[in-house]
C-alpha cells in the first residue's frame, strides 16, 4: 500500500490478489506469470528501458492508493450506513 501511495511502479506476479489491483485500476501494477521468472525478468528489463511506461504505473498506482485509502473506505462505509439508515 505504501509502494502505491508514493507512486512506485510496481512489478508483481500475476496472483489473483494482484490481478483483482489491476481490474479496479487498470494499469497499477505490471504483472508477469507466476513461477516465471525468465518472464519476470523480461519485464524488468522492458520497465527499466521505458520511462513512460513507468510513469503510467505510478500515475496509476497514486490513483489506486486514493480510491482505496483508509479515508476513502471511511466514507464508504458511512455513505453505506447512512443509506442503510435513510431506509429504516
């Protein structure tokens, strides 16, 4: 969470966990195949020669860490309660 927040690019193994990341906001993490490390190692070397690919990742990785902030999940949680309320 720390590593999206600041805007790191972020090269991750394609887990369901990291995929679920990428379908909230497509483009946050890089991802390569699990247990595939010449693949990874492909992205690496593709990442580290692409200043604007990078640049994508970490806009993306920002905007990930603001929508899923403890503030922002706050106020969805009162935004659910308070709809819960108005319909009791």
């Amino acid at each position: 969470a720390q590593a999206l927040s600041r805007g790191c690019p972020i090269l991750a193994s394609d887990l369901l966990l990291n995929q679920e990341v990428n379908e909230r906001v497509p483009g946050a993490l890089a991802l390569f195949p699990s247990q595939d490390p010449v693949a990874c190692a492909q992205q690496i070397d593709r990442l580290l020669g692409d200043d604007s690919a990078r640049k994508v990742l970490s806009g993306c990785a920002r905007q990930y860490a603001q929508m899923h902030s403890p503030a922002a999940i706050a106020e969805k949680h009162w935004q659910c309660y308070e709809e819960l309320w108005r319909q009791n």
